[in-house]
C-alpha cells in the first residue's frame, strides 16, 4: 500500500480523535478520556508528520527551536499561584491576565 494513502487516513484518524477528545473535556465525568484521546490524535499526527520527513537533520532542527522557544516561554506560565494579593481572586496572577497568556 502507498505510504500516503497511510498518512492521509492516519491523519483522519488523529483528527477525528482530537475533535472527540475536545468535546469529552466538557464534562467532568468524561474528562480524562477526552485528554487521552485527544494526546493520542497528537502524538498520531506528529508521529506520522515526523515518518514522512525528507531530511532528518531538519527535523531535529525544528523540534530543537520548538523546544528553545517552548521552554522561553513556559516558565513565565507555570509560576505556582498560591493566594496572595497579586491576584484576581480566582488564583490567576495579575500578571499573567495583564500578558495575555503569552
């Protein structure tokens, strides 16, 4: 069979589970099944984008500048929110409202 006819149903696939995952998250009872099936249509359609990659090199390039930049801005979103006045009152830092989740 045709590695794209693969790939293509493979991202079909990984969509569709996305799209159900996320509608799973709505309700409390149904939310931990909705995050699994929505990281499992990620790691489907990542896994099947890095198979189909020409040049490994670029490859390794991209996730090595994805992860720099994730890791730039990560750390400004996981501060640890404890009570203190520098809040909203719902615990989201004052901060982190004012950027906008950036």
């Amino acid at each position: 069979m045709d590695f794209q006819i693969i790939q293509n149903v493979s991202y079909i696939i990984a969509s569709a589970l996305f799209i159900l995952g996320i509608k799973r998250l709505g309700k409390e009872s149904t939310a931990v099944s909705g995050n699994f099936m929505s990281a499992l249509g990620m790691f489907i359609a990542v896994s099947v984008s890095a198979i189909s990659f020409v040049d490994p090199l670029l490859e390794i390039v991209v996730l090595a500048l994805g992860a720099v930049i994730g890791s730039v801005i990560a750390p400004g979103e996981l501060i640890p929110v404890g009570y203190d006045s520098n809040t909203s009152g719902d615990g989201v830092r004052a901060d982190a409202l004012a950027l906008g989740g950036l």
